[in-house]
C-alpha cells in the first residue's frame, strides 16, 4: 500500500514543525510503522536531531534542495514505506510548501497559543486552500503547541483557534522538557522512560489520532 503523507507546516518560523515531526514520525514508527521523514527545511533540524543519536526509529533524509521538485521526489519512495512525513520550511512563497501540500493526504499546522502566532498562521491556512485546487482530498488540523494551561492567555487564544477556519486536533502537545529532550538525545519521547510518561502518552494520542483520520 502506498505511504500516507503528512506535510507538518506553518509559514511562520518558531511554530515547533519540526519538532512535531519528529515526535509524530517516531510514535508512528515505534508501532511498527515504516515511517520516512522528509526534511525539507534547509535548517536540517530532523536530520540533526536524528543524527544525535544514531538510534531513531524512522528513517530520516534531507530532501531540502528538492524544492518544488519534492512531490516527484517522494512518488519514488511511496511503495517502501506507510507514512511519510513532511517537515516544512517557513517559508511564505517556497515551492516547496506547494510541493508538499500537493503530496500531501493530511496537513498538520502547529500553532502556539498567543496572538501573534495565531495571526501569522493565517497566512497557512490561504496555501492550504489554495492546494486543495491541485489536491482535493488534503485534510488538514490544526495542533496546538507549547501549551500552557495555567495561563488566561493561553485560555482566551484557545477559544479563538475554531474561528482559525481549520478543524483542531484534540491532541494538544504540552509545554514540556522532554521534548526537547528527546531532540539532544536523538531519540523519542517514549525512549527517555518513566521521567517522559505523560509526554509519551501525548505524543501516543497524537499519533493514534492521526491514523484514525488517515484511516
């Protein structure tokens, strides 16, 4: 069976793509799941991080200088695996988001709960639509990212991300150490132990809702 896509983006920078990408591509991964992240992000995070530790359970290529050529590019490797994900650049106007939307089966936006970020992520939901004239069938939802529940900002932006236009994820990924942790150490959130439990169990709901919606 062909891989299903998912293109993580959000044209503003400091949303957290890679880091969901990671995250999500290794929870799917330790299923069983023959997982390819596709880092397209000049910056290499994905790759970086993976090279920190030489065990990460998905494999990870850097497609960046593919561009707008990345949709061919990933049609070659579909048949070897079940899922491939996408960590985009922020990048308003790079083919390469156009590439990855057009590819894609289902796009994730991070988003941080604060104004300026919601703002910005406005312009994400225009490409979106915009695909969706090459690529009908693209679902997309939005995450919410770097949570933190105890403050009224927090809350009040909550309330505003149904009026975003892109249906939310009931996963919501946590303001939480182990996740960068997770980064340094090369690996998943599930690999760190018991110290990462709750983390786990977030990125567990990530991974298992996204599945259902990939069917």
């Amino acid at each position: 069976m062909s891989a299903r896509v998912v293109a993580v983006t959000n044209l503003k920078g400091g949303a957290g793509k890679s880091t969901l990408a990671m995250l999500l591509a290794g929870a799917l991964a330790e299923t069983g799941s023959r997982v390819l992240v596709a880092d397209a992000d000049p910056q290499n995070t994905a790759v970086r991080w993976a090279a920190n530790g030489g065990g990460f359970p998905a494999r990870v290529e850097d497609l960046s200088a593919e561009e707008g050529r990345l949709h061919k590019a990933l049609r070659k490797r579909l048949d070897a695996y079940d899922y491939v994900v996408i960590d985009t650049p922020p990048q308003a106007s790079a083919p390469v988001i156009d590439s990855a939307l057009r590819l894609a089966r289902l796009a994730l936006v991070p988003v941080i709960p604060s104004p300026p970020d919601l703002w910005a992520s406005l312009r994400t939901r225009a490409a979106i639509e915009q695909a969706r004239g090459r690529n009908p069938g693209l679902a997309a939802r939005v995450v919410v990212n770097q949570l933190q529940l105890n403050t009224l900002l927090a809350q009040e932006v909550l309330a505003l991300l149904p009026q975003f236009g892109i249906p939310l994820m009931a996963a919501q990924l946590k303001s939480r150490t182990a996740y960068r942790q997770a980064a340094a150490q090369g690996t998943t959130v599930r690999a760190l132990g018991a110290r990462a439990a709750i983390a786990s169990l977030e990125i567990e709901a990530l991974a298992r809702e996204v599945r259902d919606l990939l069917g």
